[in-house]
C-alpha cells in the first residue's frame, strides 16, 4: 500500500497485519517541468511531467518493493490532489517496468481507523480520471497563468514579481479594503439615553422614536441638536417614564454545523490564535495519527472537505455520549442535519469530527503537545455540540414613553436553557456589544423613575482591515479557491511580500498595491472575484465528468495569451509604476508623481532625470543618503552614509558600488539573562528576516535555543526552568509565564517589566 506521509503509513500498517507492506510518497512524485513549454499550447496541452527531484529516494524506493509485491493498494489522500497523486504512481510504475499485469487498486478512507482501512481495502475501485483531469487542469491553469504573467510583471514593475490565479484576487480583496478605509469619512452621529431603576435593576433605554418618527442613525447629527433633545426629554417627562408596550417571547439558538476546512481555519485563528497555516498541519497530524495509549490512533476525520454531513453511525455516536455526559434532556429528539452552502460539495465526504465520540479531549491532553491538544479539543467540542438541543433565550423588549412625543425601548433576555452554550459557542470576527440584561418585571402604565437622561456622540468608523479568519470567510463567500487552498494563498502573498501583518491584520505594501492595481487594470477579468469563482466550477464540473478539461483550458487560454501580447506592446513602465499628481515641482515646475522606488513609493518630478527633485509621501524632502559624521569607510577611505534597505537602516560607503563595504544596525542587543539551555551565552534581543522581535542565545549556532517572548532573570516556582517569559495578552494583561509547554505557570504582572533593551 502506498501513501502519502510516513506518519499515516505507520498507523496504517498495524491495522492490515503482516501480509501488507505500507510505503509512503512523502506527498508529490511528478510535477510540470519547472519551465516554459512543459505544456504545449499548441499541441492540444500536451502536459510534460518530470518527478520530483526531493522525492527521487522514495520514489526508487516505492519501485523497488513493487517489484517484489502481489499487487498494489494506492490509499493517498480522498481528494483531487490525493487521486492525481495515485495516477502518477502508475505512470511513475509503468515507465519504471515493474507493473507487469500486477492488479493496482485505489482505496478511499476518510478517517484512519482499524474499521475504516480494512473496509477500504475490501472495497477497492479504479482510479477516478473525471478526478485526475480536474487536477490536471487546476495545475496546467495555475502554471499558465504564472508563466506568463509573472514575466510580464518583472517587465513592466519589478524583477522578480509574479502573479497567481487565486492569490491575485485575494490580493484584490486586502488593497480594495485598504483603499476603501483610506477613503472613509468619518460621521458624526448622537444618540439619546434614558437611565432608570427600580427593584434592584438598574438598566437603560435608548430614544427609538420622536414626535411620531422613527429614529435614523444619522437623525440626530450634531450635539446641538442632541442637547436640545435631551432638554426637551427631560421637560416632558416629568422625571418619570411610562411602560408603553411589553413583548415577551422565547428565542432559540441553534448549534453550528461540525467544521468544514474554512470553518476550522477560522475558529482556530480566532480561539487559538493559529494561522491558516498552522492549523493544517496540526490538522493533519491529528488525521494521520498519534500515540494515544501506547498505541498510534487517527484521532479526526479527514481535515480538507466543505461537507458538513456526518456519517448516521457518528451522529449515533455522540448522542450516545451527550446523553451519559450531559442527560438524556441534552439530546434533541431528532437527529440533527445541516445543509452544505457550497453548491459543489462533495457529500460523500464528511465534516470534520472526532474518529470517536468517546475520545474526549482530557483522555489525550497529557498524551499530545499542548497545540495538538487545543485543536482536537476544538473539534469535538463543535462536533459534540452540534448535537445538542438549542439555547433558548427569555427575551423582553419594553417601550416607555417620555411625555407624548418620545418613545424609548429597552430589551433584554435570559438564558433560559443553556443547551449546547454549555459546550461550545462559536466566535465571531468582529466584538459585537450585547446590551440585554435581565429587567425587573414591567406591566403596562407602569410608572418607571427617570434618574438621568445622557446625549451620547458616535463617529462611524471604517471598515476592518482583513484578519486571517475574516479573509478566509470573504475567499469562501466569493467561492475563490478551495478550502485546500485558504493557507497557501495567505503564506504566497506574505512570502512575495505583497502584504504585511500589522495587529494580525493584512496591509498591502507598495508593491502589492501596484501589483494589484496593475492587474485590476488590464487584466480585470482574471482577477474578477465573478469570474474566478465561475472557473471553479468549471473545474468542479470536470470532477463530476460533466465536461471536458482541455476545452475548458482552451477557452482561457486563448484571450488570455492575446491580453498578454497586447500589453506588453502597448504598456510601459512608467504607466505601471507612477501617477501623475495634480501638483508641479517646487525646483522645475513640471508635474510631480507617485512613483514605486526600490523602497517603496515617493513623489519625484515626472521630468527625471534632468529634474532630480524628490520628496518623501510625508512631505520631507529627500536630502540623499545622511553622512554618518566622524568615521570613514575602513576599505577605502571615503565618508560612510546611512541607507535603509529591505531589513531596516544599515551603514554602507557612499562611493557604492565602487566600495560595497556594509555595516548592520540590527545588531543583537543584550537582555542579561542567562540562557538557560547551554548556561554559556547570553539571550539577545533579534529581529527575524521579517523584522519580528525574537530572543535567543548569543551562541548561535552552537546553541539554537530561542524564544518569542521577553526574558524574566526568575526561575519558575512550578517545574524550575530556569527562566520565565513577559507575555501580554488583550485578555489577560501582562504575565509571567513560564515557557516550557508542559508547565502551565503564569502569575500576573502588575507593571510590564522593562526587559527590552532600547
């Protein structure tokens, strides 16, 4: 049998006993030629396949023991990718003359369980080609697009630019929203409150209707206008309110579905704090297997999947648990079922869920690493819960009438039922102010005391920028990639550095705006989210056998490569990488423009090079490179400048690139702390490639140890290590913490201790 990860052979092979020998691919063995023309355009998309060159000892590997084998299980991962993968086997197999007319089966498990792998291979099929076909496609669409794009870019932006076919309008999603806040206007609105209490509550109502009108969010606009309001509130009402209207009724709050791929990378970030990233490959190792037991056990369903179907015997399953852990009032009368939102899923495959209900998250939390534990603990709670009847809600919203002409209201509710609340509830992206509170019970007519009456002013506020969760939502709203893709997108557009992280929020850099605007530009329809959405389903039609892939291939290709020709001919440079601005040169009196310099964008005059007038976009002008005073060059003599470069300043000789002579600012800066592995060097402050603050021992690379966090020169009382950590969090505040991960010490910090060195 053959498989993907050695991790998941391993588990594997105790389940099928001696007669089977499990090896693993270690994930890809063939791949397009990495360069031009290993697809022929023109010969009907001949594709020209190479294999892997990380993989070629596997591979061998593989061939070796098939030659000695009965007949072969291909058993790699229940998706495209994993069918595309078992094809190429074969292919691989078939070149290598060690297939003969040995039987070749594929087997499809979408949970690593004794049951499941000796029902898999009890009811093998052949390879799916509607499959294959489809991932043919996505990898020939994805290298054309690259290919010939990317180049186009290093043209007309940068060397060393490129372009992808779904990262390109995730990139489209960050800078529109970017654009989209630096536009926003602020507005100013207020709003009128009424403070009451009576039988120990106390509560406020909130002015909802005045002189017969309902209230806009813009009614009242300036406090002018609220001040005379809350005057004219005061005066009618005589200090007291009158309960207008009473409606009780009974809310109810269903349970989310179990998680499918994009569900769990959002919650993750959200919950844990992980990135797409991430959480995939804990995800993944929680799939293949761990040691639970003494024992190697796949502990969740497979992890890429939109379907939010669970098996009937699962279901079972945790409802019988929910009715030994919670009682028999826990469990709804019906099983519950949930209706996938994406018109492609595949049903036959499963939510993402526990392999068994019954292993609850404390019988492995010793047995895994702490990040392990989390996420399994994250996937049951939300496939336990979605089990469980609903949360329901005593809710009661109160009108009260100040004088004739204005109408309050009040609302609030109780918990009633806790239902599945008690287990999990699911985050949302943005905090959300919840102002129901229990009220004391009110009757019409009822006279309500009135203690103050406040006009409170609002400023409408921008849209958010982008978090990892939130753009992961937006790629599945606008059906752009597949929930195997979310993580990819995000790494290749850090990694081209076309977006930066700022409070775990992306922002676009310079490069990325105008990489993005450049493609929005000419190429708007292969970054139009309609468009990429629409090619999706092309390539899911493809895995249903409903139409062909070179035809579909053919119809992008075609005006595709025209849009390519036509624009390298017809557009420069400087159209790309400058924008006229309606303001003219201080020195020559041409026209000024935001330009895209080797640092970022600045203004500069549009007659360059006979007008060498620039300027910061703050406004400072550009004096040149600052002369670092009382030192020389130590190679050749003359005066040393501060630069800034893609790492931060640096010193380096103004007769560059006569004189290459460099020298770093980033140096390390001590802390005084002891590193507690080596108890030889130091831990220095640093800064990652990507400029994050990090600690680590001066010995490096004889000693590797490194933290994130700040040192504390204290050994934890707990367990003894000889170091703690200052960790601050939003909701914890500032801590000592001790950053072992079997040690779960931390104690408050009333100040934050001063152990950076500045």
């Amino acid at each position: 049998m053959i498989v993907e990860s050695p991790a998941k052979g391993r588990t594997i092979e105790k389940y099928l006993g001696k007669d089977f020998k499990v090896l693993a691919s270690y994930g890809h063995v063939r791949d397009l030629a990495p360069k031009k023309g290993a697809i022929e355009t023109e010969n009907d998309f001949a594709m020209h396949y190479q294999p892997v060159e990380r993989n070629e000892r596997h591979i061998q590997q593989i061939i070796n023991e098939v030659k000695k084998a009965q007949c072969i299980y291909l058993a790699t991962d229940p998706d495209r990718e994993g069918e595309a993968i078992s094809w190429h086997l074969v292919n691989l197999l078939k070149e290598a003359g060690v297939l003969e007319s040995k039987p070749v089966y594929r087997v499809v498990f979408h949970q690593i369980i004794r049951k499941a792998v000796q029902e898999a291979v009890a009811s093998p099929r052949e390879i799916s080609i509607d499959l294959v076909d489809a991932q043919q496609a996505r990898r020939a669409l994805d290298y054309l697009v690259g290919f010939n794009l990317s180049p186009l870019l290093w043209k007309k932006i940068r060397t060393g630019l490129s372009a992808g076919r779904v990262q390109s309008p995730a990139l489209r999603m960050i800078v529109e929203r970017e654009e989209e806040i630096e536009k926003f206007e602020p507005r100013e609105y207020w709003s009128i409150h009424a403070q009451c209490h009576h039988e120990d509550h106390a509560y406020e109502a909130r002015l909802v209707e005045m002189h017969g009108k309902k209230l806009e969010q813009f009614t009242i606009e300036t406090e002018e206008q609220a001040q005379r309001i809350r005057s004219d509130v005061e005066k009618d009402s005589g200090g007291r309110l009158v309960v207008a209207a009473v409606e009780k009724r009974q809310r109810r709050k269903r349970p989310a579905a179990a998680f499918i791929t994009s569900t769990l990378q959002q919650e993750a970030a959200r919950k844990l704090g992980f990135t797409a990233q991430r959480t995939m490959r804990l995800a993944q190792k929680l799939y293949e297997g761990v040691p639970i037991d003494g024992q190697e056990a796949g502990l969740i369903t497979y992890m890429r999947t939109d379907s939010v179907h669970i098996a009937p015997e699962a279901v079972e399953d945790i409802r019988n648990l929910i009715r030994d852990k919670f009682g028999r009032n826990m469990v709804p009368a019906k099983p519950r079922s949930y209706k996938t939102k994406s018109r492609n899923a595949q049903e036959a495959h499963e939510a993402i869920r526990p392999t068994s209900a019954a292993i609850m998250p404390q019988l492995v939390e010793k047995q895994v690493e702490r990040d392990l534990f989390r996420l399994y603990e994250l996937i049951w709670k939300r496939a336990v819960a979605s089990q469980m009847i609903d949360a329901v809600y005593d809710t009661v919203a109160v009108d009260l009438l100040a004088g004739a002409n204005f109408r309050f209201r009040v609302t609030g509710s109780v918990l009633k039922t806790p239902g599945f609340i008690q287990l999990y509830q699911e985050s949302r992206d943005e905090a959300v102010d919840e102002q129901d509170i229990p009220l004391p019970e009110m009757t019409v007519d009822q006279t309500i005391p009135l203690d103050a009456v406040d006009a409170r002013k609002h400023v409408t506020e921008p849209p958010p920028r982008y978090s990892e969760a939130s753009l992961i939502k937006s790629l599945e709203e606008h059906g752009i990639g597949r929930p195997s893709t979310y993580a990819s997108i995000i790494i290749t557009l850090q990694q081209r550095d076309y977006v930066a992280m700022q409070q775990k929020r992306f922002v676009p850099t310079d490069v990325g705006r105008v990489v993005s605007q450049f493609l929005a530009r000419y190429f708007n329809r292969y970054v139009d989210y309609a468009f990429t959405a629409e090619l999706e389903d092309q390539l899911d039609a493809i895995a249903r056998g409903e139409r062909q892939w070179k035809p579909v291939l053919q119809s992008f290709w075609t005006p595709f490569h025209d849009l390519i020709e036509q624009t390298d001919q017809s557009v420069s440079r400087s159209e790309v990488t400058s924008e006229t601005l309606d303001e003219s040169c201080p020195k020559c009196g041409k026209p000024l423009q935001s330009r895209l310099g080797k640092h970022g964008r600045f203004i500069g005059c549009s007659a360059f090079p006979e007008c060498d007038y620039t300027r910061n976009l703050d406004g400072q002008e550009d004096a040149g490179p600052a002369v670092v005073e009382g030192r020389i060059c130590p190679q050749c003599g003359g005066s040393l400048v501060l630069r800034h470069g893609r790492y931060g300043q640096f010193i380096g000789c103004a007769k560059y690139p006569e004189c290459r002579f460099i020298e770093s600012l980033n140096q390390p800066q001590e802390t005084g702390v002891t590193c507690p592995v080596c108890h030889h060097g130091n831990l220095v402050k640093k800064r990652s490639r990507r400029g994050k603050v990090f600690f680590a021992c001066s010995d490096y690379p004889t000693c590797q140890y490194a933290i994130w966090d700040a040192p504390i020169n204290e050994p934890c009382p707990k367990c003894g290590w000889p170091i703690l950590t200052q960790k601050t969090t939003k909701r914890r505040g500032a801590e000592k913490v001790c950053p072992q991960k079997d040690c779960d010490y931390r104690e408050p910090l009333p100040v934050v201790l001063e152990t950076e060195v500045s």
